[in-house]
C-alpha cells in the first residue's frame, strides 16, 4: 500500500494554504485519518480500486469518502485503477474499447467523491520496443475519450510519468502523449524518472504539471521512500515546481511505514520556509 500526504501550493509567496493526505486505497483505518487531520493534513487523494465488481467498487470509495468527510479531509484527487489489465494502450482494440468503458465507469464513481483531479497510467508494461510506437497511439486515442468523462464529472485528467519501459517515462514521450489535449495535464511523480533529470522534467513540462506525488527514491527504480532517504534535491525541485507555476497540491506518494504525518508536514514546512526566506 502507498500513502499519500499532500500540501496545497497556490501563492506567489509560497505559504501553504493547507495540508492533506491520501491513501491509494480505501483501506486506511479511520484513525490514520484522524490522525493525519491532528498533523495538520487537509486533503485526500483517494485510490479507486479495480478488484470487484462495479458495485463492490463504488462502495469501498464512498466508504473512503465517507471516513475522510468524518476526519475533515477534502478530496483533492482520486488515482483511476491500474494493472497489466487495465491498460488503455493495449494493442487488442477489443480490449481497450473494453478498458476504456471499464474506466469511463470508474470516473463516474469519482464523480461522486468531487475530486479536482484524476490520475490515469497512459501504459502498464512490460512494453517491447517494436510495438511503442503504435502503445503510443492507442494511449493517444484513450486520453481523447477519457478526457470528456474527466470534463463531465469537473475534473481534470492527469496523466502519470512512469518508469521503465511504461510510457510516458520521459518528458518529450509524456508531452506527446497529452499533445493534442490542451485540457489535459501531467501528473508528476518525483520517484518514476529513471531516464531523464527530474528538474529537466519539471522545466519541459512547465505548467502542464497539476499535480504531484512526491517520494525519494535511489535512481535506479522507483522506491516511493520519505524525502531525504534518497537521490533527490529537494530544495532544487521545490524550487522548480514554484518556477513552473504549480498550484497544486503537494501529495507524498510513499510506501507503508515512510515517514509519519507530523514528520511529513515538518518536512514541508522547511522547504516553505527556506523558499520564502530566499525571497
């Protein structure tokens, strides 16, 4: 299980706003809830799960809405399901019409939790380097249907950087993706970059970028590790993500047992702080 914790960013001054977690599943407890509202968290990104069925679905995310409703955290984002099955670049068109109307059912339960986001995997892998090309194209044409069920429940659509042999594993591959979109935007992953700088990233992309998940990780693959444990500069990409114009919510992304709620809030509030103070 991830966890997630975000931060809203939304002034030129760069205070916060507000804060808040999510989990990428309905499965966190009501006092980790609470518990994250104690810490100071605000908001929620909430994983829609794609075991069981529609129904089943529906009722574990209204569940979570409802505990995070109990606990006083606001949804910000929900994360669309992914696996080697859901996967709308798969060459089959069958399928993929399949997974598309699989997804367009799932966005309409998002609907019901008022998300300002949503999250979507352009690919799962493994992806042979001969079929690319035309996984490219079919992401490219999923997008185009996902993005009006996105639109009509009043959120955005966030395609996700990915890392190995996904796509969307580079800046030029994501921008290509999302290309004839201008309404759909990028959802950045600190800890997915595996070929490409993440402050490149963060300049090419600019003020595509709507949301984040924000985790550490060695460079070699992901590790969804507190900030800090691993490779990256983090005052650095602080810095970059306020220079592209991000508004959005800073979301920690980590894997059970990384950090806890006080320490990831401190964390945030340091880089806040050492931003404002180079003003």
């Amino acid at each position: 299980m991830l966890w997630t914790v975000a931060l809203l960013l939304g002034t030129t001054t760069l205070w916060a706003q507000c804060l808040g977690v999510g989990g990428s599943t309905s499965g966190m407890r009501p006092e980790a809830m609470a518990q994250a509202a104690a810490a100071g968290v605000g908001y929620v990104e909430i994983g829609i799960s794609g075991k069981g069925t529609p129904d089943e679905i529906r009722e574990k995310a209204l569940h979570a809405k409802e505990m995070a409703d109990r606990a006083g955290l606001k949804v910000w984002s929900c994360h669309l399901p992914f696996s080697r099955k859901i996967d709308i670049s798969v060459l089959d068109d069958s399928l993929r019409r399949a997974n598309i109307e699989f997804l367009t059912r799932m966005i309409a339960i998002c609907g019901e939790l008022g998300p300002q986001r949503l999250v979507l995997h352009p690919s799962t892998e493994p992806i042979a380097d001969a079929e690319r090309e035309q996984r490219i194209r079919n992401s490219i044409a999923s997008i185009g249907i996902l993005r009006r069920e996105a639109r009509r429940i009043g959120a955005v659509l966030c395609i996700e950087d990915l890392p190995r042999t996904c796509l969307g594993r580079t800046s030029d591959e994501l921008l290509r993706i999302i290309a004839p979109y201008p309404d759909v935007m990028i959802c950045f992953d600190t800890n997915h970059l595996l070929k490409e700088d993440p402050l490149h990233f963060i300049e090419a992309c600019g003020d595509r970028i709507a949301t984040v998940h924000i985790s550490d990780y060695d460079g070699v693959d992901e590790r969804h590790w507190f900030p800090g444990k691993g490779i990256l500069d983090w005052p650095a990409l602080y810095g970059a993500l306020m220079k592209a114009g991000y508004k959005g919510v800073f979301m920690y992304e980590l894997k059970n047992g990384e950090g806890t709620f006080d320490g990831m809030v401190s964390f945030y509030e340091s880089l806040n702080d050492s931003s404002r103070a180079k003003e």
